[in-house]
C-alpha cells in the first residue's frame, strides 16, 4: 500500500478512492450519482478529490476547479516558492497588506500558538529549514547554531493588523512556515468550492489531512482509519465519518537516525530539537486547519498535556501512540468521544 495513503490515516478499503491517477474514474453507486475520484500534486504532497457526481463533466470541472483554489493557496503560503506572497511578507520591513486567506491562516495560527502555549509557532521557518538540511547531510546541527536560531522563533514578532489586514514582521530574518496548517485551510477551501458547484458528498486526502463532507449516498459516512506508529502495520479503524476533518502526525516517515537515535522532523519550537520519542498523533475538529494545527501541537505537547488542550476546545478528539526513546511499551492514549470502531 502506498505510504502516503497509509499516512493519510483512510482504509485500506477507502483505495477505491484514492488509488486512482491522472484522469476521473468512475463507479457506480446505488443512487443515480456516480464516484469519481482525482489528484494532483499540490504544496509538495499528493491532494485526492473523491466525489459522487451525475456526471463525468461535471466531476473533472468540480476538481479542476477545486484544485485551482489550492494552487491559488499555495502560491500565498508556500514557503518553497521563492515569491510566494508569505515569503515575500517575510522579506519585507513594512507592514505589508496581505490576501485574505493569509491574513486569514496567520490569524488562526495566532491563536493555536496562544492555546498551545508555544506548541504550534508558525515562526519555526528557521528551524524546520535547519532539520531539513540535517535530515538531508545527516549531521546535526550544533547547539549554538540552534540557539543562533532560536533567537528568530516566536509569533510575538509578528503584528497583524485588523484595521487594514496588514502584517508586520518586527524582527528582520524571522521566517513563516505554514507548513501545519496550510494544507488543511487549503483543503477546507477545496470542500468549499465543490459545495459551491452543488457537490456535497466529497472527501479530500492532502496526504494525512483529510476532509470528510456529506457522506455517499445511502452511507451514514466514509470509511476512514488511522495509522500507528508502524507504517506498515495495520491501521486503526475508526466509524464512518462525514462532515468533519482528520488530521495525523507522526514521524513514521519522516525522521533522521543517526549514531543509533531517532529524531523525529516535529520541531519543538520552544527549545528548537526534535520531539522526543516516537508518536503518532490523530485530531477530529470540525474543520481541516483546526485539525491540521491541533496535530501539530498535541505531536509536540506530548500525550498529556496535548489531551488536555484537545479537551478545552469544542467539537476536537484525540487519540496518540506514543514510544518513549527507551523503547518501552507503547501507550495508547485518547479521548473519550474519539470515533474509534470497537472490535467485532
């Protein structure tokens, strides 16, 4: 099976849906509509559009549309993209007016970084770049070049103004990485085109966020699962759901070993390192960038304190697997309204 589906946190059984490449495909459904399925690769990961549609036309236009809005995204948060409009924002000293969906995503992502008390800190450019390099030399970083970097890390040097959506970066070298939130945003504005074409019953899969909308026709919703911590284990199955969003973090594909340890590519962005410990961390929220940005935070929170923020927020469950580095047993930590399917 395929990593990224896997990653993705849908069933083996949903790759009906996600399996499919290049051009829409079609099933027959018990209704009169029919499932069409679609993807392309969007902010550096694979976006799939599964939908039920009357007809084939219809369908390619709702994706091409869908995935011209998270184009349109991408070209505002990217921080790959050289002139992306935060990389831009990022190069500026004056305030600089943003488009509304960056004005839109740095608002939220002030407020996760106030719940989370740190946790989730989309000034971590910096960092995530530095990991990154490590990831790719496979040489750590020293301790004085992470405390180098840490000097530019904190959302109290971003100043956003409501009066005339304008932002300002008050410390110059301060780099955004929007990387935990912007693909859930992207996704939920994906869903808001398709409805607004009269598609309800959609799902879309931004390689581990996934928005569930009206479920299939005559179905109580999508089937859907998430992952452990092995990549190649089974993964846990969860009710159908619809009209809600999944998001799952984790290092299982994505981490460096070096002189026997593991080190995961979550940053902290309190101390800068790598998150300790090998987790894998699953959100519900009621929107793809809330679940997008609340994984993030819980991964970097670590299992308690991370179910303690899920349970001060409406509408938000959990579940997170979590190995100390010591290799001990794996705990299996969750909230009480977590929709995981009881066992047969």
């Amino acid at each position: 099976m395929n990593p990224l589906l896997r990653q993705a946190g849908l069933l083996p059984a949903f790759g009906i849906l996600l399996g499919l490449h290049s051009a829409c495909y079609a099933q027959q459904s018990s209704e009169t509509l029919e499932l069409y399925s679609r993807s392309a690769e969007l902010m550096g990961v694979e976006f799939r559009i599964s939908l039920y549609a009357d007809s084939e036309t219809k369908a390619a236009d709702a994706c091409e549309k869908a995935f011209a809005r998270i184009s349109q995204i991408e070209s505002r948060l990217s921080n790959y993209q050289a002139d992306s409009e935060v990389n831009l924002l990022c190069q500026s000293d004056k305030p600089v007016l943003v488009s509304d969906d960056l004005w839109f995503v740095l608002k939220e992502s002030v407020f996760y970084w106030q719940v989370s008390e740190g946790a989730f800190d989309v000034t971590v450019g910096r960092l995530t770049r530095l990991w990154r390099r490590a990831r790719r030399t496979k040489q750590l970083p020293t301790t004085q070049r992470l405390r180098q970097e840490l000097l530019y890390v904190g959302t109290q040097y971003l100043r956003l103004n409501p009066k005339d959506q304008t932002v300002a970066i008050l410390k110059p070298g301060v780099l955004i990485d929007l990387g935990a939130i912007g693909k859930g945003y992207a996704a939920d504005e994906a869903l808001a085109v398709l409805q607004s074409l009269g598609i309800e019953s959609a799902v879309i899969n931004a390689s581990g966020d996934v928005l569930f909308g009206e479920p299939p026709p005559g179905k109580s919703g999508w089937p859907a699962a998430v992952s452990g911590l092995d990549p190649n284990g089974s993964p846990r199955l969860l009710e159908p759901q619809a009209n809600t969003a999944i998001a799952t973090s984790g290092d299982a594909y994505q981490h460096l070993e070096l002189n026997g340890r593991r080190y995961s590519h979550i940053i902290d962005p309190r101390n800068g390192s790598p998150v300790r410990g090998r987790s894998s961390v699953s959100v519900l929220a009621n929107s793809g960038l809330r679940s997008d940005a609340l994984a993030s935070a819980v991964a970097v929170l670590g299992p308690r304190a991370g179910l303690k923020l899920i349970e001060s927020l409406a509408g938000t469950e959990a579940t997170v697997l979590y190995q100390r580095r010591n290799g001990k047993a794996i705990g299996d930590y969750r909230t009480v309204g977590f929709p995981l399917k009881s066992k047969d």
